[in-house]
C-alpha cells in the first residue's frame, strides 16, 4: 500500500475520481490545501465527500512554493509519501517541485511549467517544428493592436495561465480586441489566488474537426490511449458542448492527430505523466491548441473507462509512484461512449430543468446529473456554467454522440421570472 500527497485538485469529475483511484489501486491519501472551505462549498449532490476517504486533510499555504517546501519535507519525515499528485492545472507544477525535493517520481518541474503556460508551449513546440497556429504575445492593447493587423482577423484571444476556456474569446476586429483585454485586466487573480501574469497570447483562427488525444507517457515512452473529438459552442467564446471516444475519424486523420500529440508531448519534455492534447485537424493538417499534463477534464475519462476498460486516473496514480501502468485495453460491451453538457443561454435563478424523467430511462443513459432548483447561474461563457451533463453509451458503433445530442434536446432549463418570481 503506497502513500500519496494530493495538492489540491478540482471541485469537478476528477475530485472524485482520483480519490476512487487511489483506494480501488490498494494505496491511501493526504491532502492538502490552503483552503478547505473551496471544497466543502461544493460537496456532492449524492455519495460521501471525496475528502472522507483521506487519511489526512492538512492545511498550508499552496501558493508559496518557498515555505510549501519546507512544510512538506517536515511531513513526509512523519507520514511517508511514496508520489506527490493533484488534478488541478494551476498545482501541478508545484507537484512536480514537491516530488523533486523530497525525491519521488515525477516529471520536471520545467516540463509541467512549459505545458502549463501557454507562451511557454507555444514558444517550445515552435522551437520543435511541431505545427500551431500563428501566434504573437503581447504585453499590452497597443502592442496586441500592432499583432492583430500583422497576423490578420479573426483571431483568438487567450490568458496564457487560465483553464477551463476561462476568458478565451474570438475576436474579429480591434474595438472587439480591446474589450477582450479589458476583461482580462479585470480578472488579475485566478480563483486559486494566485495572481495572472499580464502577457496575452493572440493566435490565428484554426478551423476544422477538433480533437483530444490522450496519452499516457513513462520510462521515456509515449502511449496513445485514444481520440476523442469535441463540440464547441458559445461564440465568441469557446465552451465545449460535447465529446465522443472514440472519435469518429478515418484512419489517417487518427494516425495524424496521434503522433503530433505525442511530439508535442516529447517536445516540452514531459515523462511520468497523463495527458490531454487538443489537436485542430485543419485543412492544412493536425495544429495542436494546447496540451495538459493530466488527465482529460469534462469526464473523458470516464467515456475511455467505459470503451476501453483504461482507468486513466489510476493511470495518473501509478505514474506518480513511479509504477508502470496498465494499460491494455479491455473488452466492456461499449463501441462508443459520449456526454453532452446542458449550457445555461440567460442568466437568472433556475426553476427546475424539464424533461429529467424522460431522459432518464433511455437505455442509452448511463449518467445524467443535473443542477437543482434555486442555483443562480449565468449565460455560459466557459467550461465551468454547467447546467449538468447526459453521458451515453452504444454497444454497435459510434452512435453514443447523437443519442447524447438528441437527449439533450429534451431537457429545458426553467428560470424563476425576476419580478414575479415565477418560472417562466
């Protein structure tokens, strides 16, 4: 039985799966977090909180990589952790710092920094010949002004140190480029408190098939698990509507989208990791939008489990304590596997979401979670104003998408009218 340090993580799918990982792989867990309250504000309609499994739930400041060190040194002298692990993107290379002094697996702290910076990313794959948009980094609305007209609208606006699609819009032109800088000088900290850095990444438009490719790399090798593909909606932002594994691609495209993943893992230097690359199949071929050091958010991982029989998070877990994962494929009864989000289009307090009982029963339905009435919610701009979800599975092909799709239209969200506090 091994010991893990998880720092932080999500409040989202992974908050629970990697607790469920680590007690289904024989092994026990610490946390540790600098604030406890982010947790219990969003403990789970339906279970026991994740939390309860661990053995310990300690507090420091996680933030403060110069007294976070010293503390966990003093821990492991009592508890003895055998690898340091997190699911949250703005942790992990405090992990990868961890797992380096105290001497554990890990990958570097460079490497994780690199994938987990945006610019830096961009600046390493472009090193590497490993194809992305076009790109420049600004420092400022006058220096992104003089980009904008070099590269050419439309063009993407992007934070270099958010996730979720936080803040990431589409703009066409420079009064829509100056209302995108005004809203990211708006948001100065993340909402871990850490404070943003000022630089802005403005990227070319990719346009094509998106898609995902999910790989898990130890012992100097990289192995593709998947494809999986994905929907965008929300314009100008980019919020992500809906994914399928596996993607339903030919094999040339799934060869394409593979191996520009596992060179842009290769390129940034990444081992010992779980990741998530979102590669644009572009008419002129794969360009990677960016790629994560950790398992897929938005329960892709559970669309893998549940084709493959390839538990990710346990991946994650195994690599973090220096273990070979396994990772042969298994059969499960499913062909195809895929959620829809139900995405909230006004702002107000919900009333109840039609259509629930129906869904529910559909043979095809293996999730469905759905907010409760009363939660305030607002026009969804990112990946983190979910209404809920609808997962399902096909066992003959790739119908799994358009089953999820096609329940999804039967649920309505239902507002209470401000003024008569009414649903409408």
């Amino acid at each position: 039985m091994a010991h893990l340090l998880v720092i932080e993580s999500w409040v989202g799918s992974m908050s629970g799966l990697l607790p469920r990982a680590i007690g289904e792989g024989g092994h026990r867990f610490t946390f540790l977090t600098r604030d406890l309250h982010h947790y219990l504000r969003s403990a789970p309609p339906d279970g026991p909180h994740p939390l309860l499994a661990a053995d310990n739930v300690l507090t420091a400041e996680t933030n403060d990589p110069g007294t976070l060190l010293p503390y966990v040194e003093r821990l492991h002298r009592v508890l003895g952790f055998d690898g340091v692990v997190s699911s949250c993107d703005y942790y992990l290379p405090t992990v990868a710092l961890v797992a380096a002094r105290l001497g554990l697996p890990g990958p570097s702290a460079s490497a994780v920094t690199a994938a987990c910076r945006k610019d830096l990313t961009r600046r390493k794959l472009a090193v590497a010949d490993v194809p992305g948009p076009r790109f420049a980094l600004c420092g400022d609305l006058a220096e992104a002004t003089a980009a904008a007209v070099a590269l050419g609208y439309p063009l993407v606006v992007k934070p270099v140190d958010l996730c979720a699609g936080m803040l990431v819009r589409q703009v066409t032109d420079a009064s829509e480029l100056a209302e995108a800088f005004r809203a990211l000088a708006a948001f100065p900290v993340n909402a871990r408190g850490q404070q943003r850095r000022s630089v802005v990444l403005l990227e070319e438009l990719l346009t094509g098939e998106e898609v995902s490719v999910e790989t898990v790399s130890y012992d100097g090798g990289t192995h593709v698990v998947g494809v999986t593909d994905k929907s965008v909606g929300g314009a100008p932002a980019f919020v992500e509507t809906g994914h399928m594994f596996p993607a339903a691609l030919g094999r040339s495209d799934y060869r394409a989208a593979a191996d520009t993943a596992v060179r842009a893992v290769r390129a940034l230097g990444l081992d010992q990791v779980v990741a998530h690359t979102e590669i644009m199949l572009t008419p002129a071929g794969p360009r990677v939008v960016e790629v994560n050091p950790r398992p897929a958010g938005n329960r892709i991982t559970e669309l893998v489990r549940r084709v493959t029989g390839t538990d990710l998070a346990a991946a994650c877990v195994d690599v973090a304590l220096g273990r070979r994962p396994d990772l042969t494929a298994a059969p499960t009864g499913a062909a195809s596997a895929a959620i829809a989000f139900l995405l909230p289009e006004r702002d107000g307090r919900l009333a109840r979401i039609d259509g629930s009982d129906t869904v529910r029963t559909d043979p095809s339905v293996v999730e469905l979670t759905l907010a409760g009435p009363g939660r305030e919610v607002r026009r969804a701009v990112s990946n983190n104003e979910y209404l809920g979800h609808v997962m399902t599975t096909d066992t003959d092909g790739d119908g799994a998408r358009r089953a999820a799709e096609r329940l999804l239209a039967r649920l309505t969200p239902r507002f209470h009218d401000e003024r008569a506090d009414q649903p409408c």
